[in-house]
C-alpha cells in the first residue's frame, strides 16, 4: 500500500476499498534504511509525528537506529519498544519450548554474548 492510500482515508477509500486500515496507518514498512530515514524524518519534522525508530527488522535481537537528531523522548519511546519486543521474544520462547521455562540467554551476533538481566 502507498503511503497516500496509509495515511488519508478518502485515497484509501479510492485505492482500497476493502482494506481494513482505512487510511490510519499507524506503522511504515520500508524497503531499506535510507528510505525508512527519509519516510521517518520527514514525518516528524513536517507532519509534527511522534516518532520511535526506525526498529531494523531481521535480526537475531530487536535493533534501533536513533538518529544524533533525536529528542529523549524519541530514544525514550524507542527504548521502550526494544525492551517489549525483548520481553515478548523470551514469553514466546519460554512458551513453545518444551520442559523448560528458562528462556535462552540474549546474544548478539553469533558469538558475543550478552549476560542476562532483570528487565
């Protein structure tokens, strides 16, 4: 869907009649990082947005790429974000393995590994 159609109802309409978003789009998905950049800056700083991210997808732990321009209180909602998609990472393993409750200690990468903490 194009952000026209995402964010403005009656283009949705138009474009979607069927979709269940409506033109309230509250997530953007980028094909890359330049582009999420771009789509995100220009949200904040010409549509006024609050802004957490950009959150980089594929790897083995949640990552954020903060910009040196963000407030605290886009690191603050970012923060947030990583740590319940953590939290919510580890229910899910401790979930579906089976005869344990333990869930795995974080890594990143392939060999460095993280100690486990109280989050």
């Amino acid at each position: 869907m194009q952000l026209d159609a995402a964010v403005n109802p009656d283009i949705s309409t138009k474009k979607f009649p069927t979709s269940q978003i409506k033109g309230q789009a509250n997530i953007f998905i980028t094909p890359d990082l330049n582009s999420g950049n771009i789509l995100y800056k220009s949200l904040e700083q010409f549509g006024g947005f609050t802004i957490a991210g950009p959150l980089i997808q594929g790897f083995e732990m949640p990552l954020a790429d903060l910009s040196r321009g963000s407030t605290l209180n886009d690191a603050i909602l970012t923060i947030n974000i990583i740590i319940n998609q953590i939290l919510l990472s580890r229910d899910h393993t401790r979930l579906t393995r089976s005869g344990t409750s333990e869930a795995p200690p974080i890594t990143m990468g392939r060999s460095e590994r993280v100690p486990k903490s109280n989050i």
